[in-house]
C-alpha cells in the first residue's frame, strides 16, 4: 500500500502555526514511507472566507521549507484540490446516501430551528440536536417540496443505539455512543458541503490512507467513520495529535495571547529553519536527548508511536526564542546579514545600517550576533553605531551616583582619548590606558565604564565598550563624549 497523506486548510484567516506542525507530520510520514503528501483547500464557508488567503497560505508553506505532491500549483489525477471546484461531486455523493436511506432532505426553515435550539437550551439539554421532524416525510411530499425549489439541506441519518468504535494511532480504541451524535447537514442549501461531507468525499476520492490532525476533530470523528461505513467505503488510519497551548493556559493557543498565524513569525524575525525545529517537538519527541534537528533528520526518526498522548502541547515561546537564537548564532555572519537584508525588505521594516558601507555593517552584527534572538532586534540593538543617542542626564548620573561625578569621569576620559593617534585606536591599547587610569583615579568598574557606554551608545547594554569604540572610531567616540558634556 502507497501511503498518502493530506493536508486540507480553510481559508477563512491565516494559516495558523497550530496547522503547519499538523502539515509537518503528515508531510514527514510520507516521505519517511516513500508515500504521497497532498495538499487541499477546503474553501467552502463562503461566510468566512477571506480573500487572498489561499495563496498566502501556499506562500508560507513554501517559505517554511514544505512542499506538496499533488494540490494547487501542481496538479494531479484526482483533482480539482479545490472544494468550491468540486460542488457537482458533493451533492452526487450526497444524493447516493439519499437513495441508501442513510441521509434525508430537510426543509426546516432557519427560523424553526432557532426556536427548537432555544426550547432545548431552556430544559438544559446537554447538546441541542435536530429533531427529525424532516426524516419521515412522504415521496410525494419531498417531490413536491423540489418542484417547488423550496430550499433545502442533507442531512445524515445516524443510527440509533450504535457504539462506533475507532482506532487512533496515538489514541488507542475508542468508542462513540451514537445516540450523543446529531443528524449533521452533508449538504447545505446553497449547494456547498459541510466540513463532514467534503471531507470524507475528498479523503476517499483522493485514496487518502492516513489522516493526522488535531485533538479538536476528534469529536467530529465517529461522524465520518459512520459517513465511510454509509458509502461503503474503506476507514483510512485516524491518528489525533496534542492541541497546542500556551505554557501557562490549559486553553488552545489564541491570539489574545500573542502571534499564532505562521506568518506572524517570519515577521517577528524568527528563522524558518528554527521555527521548524522548534515545531517538531509540540507533541513528538524522539525518546533521546537530542534537541537540534534539520528536516531531513526528523524524516528519518519520525514515527506516529512517538507522538505523546496528551490532550496538549505547551507552545514555549521562551524555547522558540533559544532555538532561533541558536540558528542565528550558527548562521555565518555573511549569510545571517543576507537574511536581515531579505527580512527587512519583505515586511517593510527600515534598516538603520548601510550608511558607512556593508564592511562596518559586517563588523557591527559580527558584535551584536551572539546576543540576537530574533531578526528584528539587529536594529534595536545596533542603532548607536548608525545614529548619535539621546542621552538623559538623570540616568547619566545614576552610574556614579552624582551628575557632576559623571561628568568629571567623562572629561578626564576625553582628556586621554584625545592625545591617542588614530593609528593607536585599537580595541586592546583603550582597554589597557582606560583601566589604568581607572586604578590612577580611584573609580569603580561600573561607575567608570557604565558612564562612558552610556554616554557614547545611550544605553547599558551594549557589546564588549572598547569594541564599540574601536568600531565608530576616535573622531566619533570623542564628538559624543563632548556632545554629552
């Protein structure tokens, strides 16, 4: 048996990062089995449906180093892979589980069904079900309802009194009362398939063997198992993995609580080969102490029993930031500014650097590298060496403890600093002259050289102080330190 695999997104709003760690297993158990991975669109709620979104999700898919056998862009034999191209095949399949006896017309009107909602939710029914008030209908009454083209859904017949029973790679056997399950609409008035419908149809059709999504379908599950089982069709092989959740919630990942959309990420600096890293483990782990892994290893020591059991995934943004900034720190310096240049383009965000050549830009993220997180701190954390600080004297003071202390440092250091030639402006001869004269005048470490970092770059936090001396040069270091004063 070939083994085939999907990955089936909506586009109602960005693809999300809970759903490329779903597109990332499927996708490595295919190429782990010589198997297929194919790619659809499920675009049927049209209420949702936003505009554009398709082809930001090929994009960022792509961009996250995935590709697909057979799906949009790329064609194959059991196309179209998109639902609203297929809308002829729903209702034939629909119609056939008409003729079976396994699914009826209905015609109740929206307004009828509101009210049977609300009557239910009054005498605390623990889910609102459809009554059946359409299942017993007369031939002649459904004929003439047609005929009438008075608007109508499908819905599916579930049977009474049954267990369904289903076998999940990482979930074990479970079991479904049927009597808990309601008569869910197949096909909706406007022509288009629900979910349930569409996705049985297409997984068929397409000879999908196994489906890995999340926990969150896994109540919909018993429906679809009913739906093959009512066509007469082969199960494929059910595996629900962990819902992602941030690591202090017990609720899936949402944005109230920060990015979710995969392309939120790309945007906030994070790399995609870290990114992909980083997802691997939200609900797999290779049993062994190894953490960093490229694609193709992961295809390698991907397996379904590896992945965890439990109902969730934490998603540890703080573990995200070390793996993005271990990729960065392992990028060569020359590549790692190629993707800086390339970020900033893509997003729109301004570059501080490229006044004084991509030489001193080179040196400068050669001294910020180890310290970058993310992309989009290159700026925050090198504008001193492109633009003059604003210096607060308040906080000036706050080094020594007194202004007037800060500013006598600051001008028996312009003093020295003044007199070296500018061929002795090396990073090591103004570490040696400055702490001696820090053991001539008495001052402490911090109280000196926090002054002067300050002073020079406006803020505490910068690379090694002489480096960033060395690096804006004499005529620079001294005109900031006269410029303070």
């Amino acid at each position: 048996m070939t083994i085939r695999t999907r990955m089936a997104p909506s586009p109602t709003g960005e693809f999300h990062i809970g759903s490329m760690r779903t597109l990332m297993y499927n996708w490595a158990l295919a190429r782990k089995l010589g198997g297929q991975f194919i790619l659809r669109i499920e675009d049927t709620d049209k209420e949702r449906y936003v505009e554009g979104a398709v082809e930001r999700m090929l994009l960022v898919i792509k961009k996250y180093g995935f590709d697909w056998d057979e799906g949009p862009q790329v064609g194959g034999k059991y196309g179209p892979y998109v639902q609203s191209e297929r809308l002829d095949i729903y209702k034939k399949y629909a119609l056939e589980l008409v003729e079976k006896g396994k699914a009826y017309f209905c015609f109740c009107a929206e307004e009828r069904l509101e009210k049977l909602r609300e009557q239910q939710r009054k005498e605390k029914k623990p889910v609102t079900k459809y009554d059946r008030h359409c299942l017993d209908l007369s031939k002649e009454g459904i004929e003439g309802n047609l005929k009438g083209e008075k608007p109508y859904v499908i819905r599916m017949k579930i049977p009474d009194d049954e267990i369904v029973e289903v076998a999940d790679l990482i979930l074990g056997k479970m079991s479904f009362p049927s009597n808990d399950l309601d008569d869910q609409i197949l096909l909706k008035s406007d022509g288009f398939p629900t979910y349930h419908l569409g996705v049985v149809v297409d997984d068929h059709l397409m000879e999908i063997t196994h489906i890995l999504r999340g926990r969150e379908w896994l109540a919909s599950t018993p429906k679809h198992v009913l739906l093959y089982r009512a066509f007469g069709w082969k199960e494929p092989v059910f595996a629900h993995l962990p819902v992602l959740r941030e690591v202090d919630s017990t609720k899936k990942m949402s944005k109230r609580l920060g990015d979710v959309a995969a392309s939120d990420f790309l945007k906030a600096g994070y790399l995609p080969e870290a990114l992909d890293n980083f997802i691997m483990f939200l609900g797999w782990n290779p049993g062994t102490e190894k953490e960093v892994y490229t694609i193709d290893e992961f295809v390698k020591d991907f397996s379904i029993e590896k992945i965890q059991k439990s109902e969730m995934s934490a998603f540890d943004r703080q573990k995200l930031s070390w793996f993005n900034g271990l990729y960065i720190r392992n990028t060569p310096l020359g590549r790692l500014f190629e993707k800086i240049e390339s970020w900033h383009k893509e997003f729109g965000v301004k570059m501080e650097c490229g006044k004084f050549g991509k030489d001193f830009d080179l040196k400068v993220l050669s001294l910020v590298q180890e310290r970058m997180k993310t992309l989009s701190e290159f700026n925050d954390l090198t504008s001193y060496f492109y633009n003059r600080p604003i210096v607060n004297s308040e906080k000036l003071a706050s080094f020594s403890g007194d202004l007037r202390k800060s500013k006598e440092i600051i001008e028996k250091y312009l003093g020295v600093y003044e007199h070296i030639s500018e061929d002795a402006w090396k990073k090591d001869d103004l570490d040696k002259i400055s702490h001696e004269k820090l053991l001539e005048w008495g001052y402490k470490p911090k109280e000196a050289f926090m002054t002067l970092r300050y002073a020079v770059c406006g803020t505490e936090f910068t690379p090694p102080l002489f480096d960033v001396f060395n690096l804006i040069g004499k005529k620079e270091t001294i005109e900031r330190l006269k410029s303070v004063l």
